[in-house]
C-alpha cells in the first residue's frame, strides 16, 4: 500500500469514527496533494509524498512558534494537533548518531574540503535524508564538519 492510499484509507477511518479535527487535518494534507499533482501534472509517489507532509510540517512549526508569542494557545493547540497527525505519516527520524555517520561518509564521497564545498555535499545527503532528518539540522553538521 502506498503512503497516498494509506492517508486515504485513514480518512475514511476518521470519517467512520466521527473524528472531524483528524478528518480535517488529513483533508488538508490530501488537498496539499492532489494539488502538488496538479501543478506538476504528475503521480507523486512515496517520496515527493513525504516532501508534502515535511514542508506542511514545518509550516506547522513556524506557525506554533508565532502563535506562542502572540500568546494564543488555543490556536498552538490545534497547529500541535494538526503536526501530530501529519508526523505520522514521516518515516523513523534519524538518530543523531546516524545524521553524523552520514554526513561523514558524504564528505568523504564527495572529496569536500573546504565550507565551499557545502553545496556538493548536501546536494549527496538531501535525498538520502529527506523527510528522516531536520534539513537545518544537517546543514550545520556539515558545516561544521567542513569547517574543520
């Protein structure tokens, strides 16, 4: 079963069982498919699928952070909600351990020497990590790997 019938499958589950905030949220993540379709005029498999929920999820997380500022924890409530469903659709998360092991073996792939080297680099990690590890996260490895 892929990732897309599995988010389906799931909304006639959250249908079923009258769960309408859970039904929403993945309302929201299968628009923000069929959309991603659409414009590209293509069949997103798995992995473009898990590129839509990680940039959802993000945007999740930028909009928790400015709600908690402004002080709305009504609003941070539903945002966490809505993060909390799209994470399980995300692939097991790395462990530090294994983000370091393969920024290592990227380097050393790529012959990088130098911080001008960081394009060649994530050029390497991004799809081997993609939707596993926090981008921003594997970036400042790098970059500190390559500063060395």
């Amino acid at each position: 079963m892929t990732l897309k019938e599995r988010i389906n499958e799931d909304m006639k589950a959250a249908m079923r069982a009258r769960e309408s905030a859970r039904l929403a949220a993945i309302r929201l993540l299968l628009a923000a498919i069929k959309q991603k379709e659409v414009d590209e005029r293509v069949q997103l498999d798995d992995a473009a699928v898990i590129a839509v929920i990680d940039k959802m999820l993000k945007q999740r997380r930028d909009s928790i952070a400015q709600y908690q500022a402004a002080g709305r924890q009504d609003l941070v409530d539903a945002e966490q909600f809505e993060a909390n469903v799209l994470q399980a659709y995300m692939p097991a998360s790395l462990s530090a351990e294994e983000i370091a092991a393969a920024v290592e073996s990227a380097v050393a792939e790529t012959g990088a020497a130098g911080p001008g080297d960081m394009g060649k680099v994530m050029g390497v990690l991004k799809p081997r990590l993609a939707g596993r590890a926090d981008m921003t996260e594997v970036s400042k490895q790098v970059r500190a790997v390559l500063a060395k």
